[in-house]
C-alpha cells in the first residue's frame, strides 16, 4: 500500500522563459488556481496524506505562501530543495528520508490528469506492494515522450525515451508507482549524457525483474503536459471549458478533502479567509450550506 507521494515541482522550465525567470512554473496560474494545485489534487484523489514537495532551491518560502505546512486540507505537506536539476529519480534520493521503508508515488509538477474514473484508478494503483506501475496514454508525437510497447496481456515489454521510429504511441505519464527499491535502484543508475538520471533507466530495471506493470488512463480521460507556453495555455483552457460549462471545479484541494472527510466545515471556513474574496472562496462557501 502506499501513502506517501513526491511531488517533483524543480527543474528549469526553460522552455517557458521569460515568465519562469521569476516564478517558479508551478506557481503560475492554470486557468484559476495555481499549477501545483492539479498534482496534489492528484495525489490527494489517491488517498494520499502525506506529501513531498520538491523544489528550487531559493523558492521555498513561494510555495509555502501557497501552500502552508500548516495548512487547511487535512494533509501533511514537507518540502526539500534541489540544487540542480538531475532527473526524474533523483526524486527518490532526496527524498529518501522521507520515503523510509515505505512505498510511493511520485508526479511530475507539470503534469495535468483528467478523467471520470480517474479517482477509482489510482486508488487501485496505490494498493500496490511490490514492483512499479506507470499510466500509459496515447499521443500523436510520441517522439516527444518516452514509449512504452505492451503485448496482448497489456505487458509492458519494452519502454525507449523520445524514439525517433516507434510502432507504439503509448506515451508513458507524468505519475509513476513504485515499491520501497527505488531508492536502490536510483543510487545504482548512472547519469545520461545529458548528465542527469533517466526514468526510463529506472523503469527498465524494474522491467527486467518482471515487476512492471501499465495503467490506463483510459479513453475520455486527459493528460496533458504543461512543459511549453503552448500546451500550458491549452491545458488552462480546456480547464476554463470543463469548468464554467459543469460548475464543478477541477483540482478544488478543499473540496477534495472535504469529501474524503479530512476536514470539516471548520477548515472550509479558514480556507476561505485565507484566499479572501474570489471566485475559488465563492466556490467553496457552497460545503458550508
């Protein structure tokens, strides 16, 4: 079972310069709510409590503005700083004190996940105990992603970063699942040329002990990477559209808790005198009738 997640909120984002020279990506604002929100609600969809926050070193102090350790969503919320960016499982080495003996998830800061039956999905994903589970979904440039070739059992049997040629487009997800090896794992793996630790290289390792499985989104659901200012807005407005057409919020951290009865009409009442007089209060004052 796991019930711990990292959330791996560093890196650059080069790709969306100017804007980021500043603030960090996942402070900017997706539609109505910050980008950080969409992945811990994530992780809170999932049932997990307890949360890692990985971040540039030198913004901690911005994202605890946004998010308190001491906060109103019924949750534990740590966070660590990364020097530099060096990949995807150099989550698990920062985090490793953290993580314990315990199993975890990890999401990327960036990534967007939508869906209806989104929430059962994970759920079954956590009760994971040994090996490593990714989410796959297609995608029409899947030179873009790392990619993942499956078998008629739905077995991963082979996972290539960014292929130039692939008769897969199953593109491998922005969350990942694993048993208490990773740590090992991630310390046994050597850097790319790139000079940074691959996720694939991880993922492969767990693959060659047979211990990899795949998930599915499934169809009608959504993932969605963030990583340009192009997919970035596209990603808000297609929050915007699901929005103001259903009346529902995507990624409402209180509404999540709340329903997970994490928190009660007391911690709705905080939340809203902590984001004052806006739309997201207004939204929340309707748990309070």
């Amino acid at each position: 079972m796991i019930k711990k997640g990292i959330i791996l909120a560093g890196g650059t984002g080069s790709r969306m310069s100017p804007l980021t020279k500043a603030v960090n990506k996942q402070l900017l604002p997706l539609y109505d709510k910050p980008l950080i929100y969409y992945p811990l609600s994530v992780l809170m969809l999932a049932g997990i409590k307890n949360i890692l926050i990985i971040v540039n070193k030198g913004q901690l102090n911005q994202f605890k503005k946004i998010l308190p350790i001491k906060n109103n969503l019924g949750i534990k919320i740590s966070y660590k700083e990364q020097n530099h960016p060096g990949g995807l499982p150099e989550a698990f080495l920062i985090g490793e004190d953290f993580i314990g003996s315990d199993n975890i998830a990890l999401i990327l800061g960036d990534n967007f996940f939508y869906g209806q039956n989104l929430s059962s999905r994970l759920k079954k994903s956590v009760k994971l105990n040994k090996g490593a589970q990714v989410f796959l979904h297609p995608v029409n440039n899947p030179h873009l992603y790392g990619v993942a070739t499956i078998n008629d059992k739905n077995k991963i049997i082979k996972i290539v970063e960014k292929p130039k040629k692939s008769k897969s487009n199953l593109a491998v997800t922005g969350i990942y699942f694993f048993d208490n090896r990773v740590i090992n794992y991630s310390k046994s793996l050597k850097p790319s040329k790139r000079k940074e630790l691959e996720i694939v290289d991880l993922l492969n390792k767990y693959k060659k002990g047979g211990r990899l499985k795949a998930g599915f989104i499934g169809r009608g659901g959504a993932w969605l990477d963030t990583g340009n200012i192009e997919d970035f807005y596209n990603t808000s407005s297609f929050v915007s559209a699901i929005e103001n057409r259903q009346g529902l919020k995507i990624a409402c951290l209180e509404e999540i808790a709340f329903n997970n009865k994490w928190i009660k009409r007391k911690e709705i009442l905080e939340a809203i005198k902590f984001y004052g007089n806006c739309n997201y209060s207004k939204y929340l004052k309707k748990f309070l009738v």
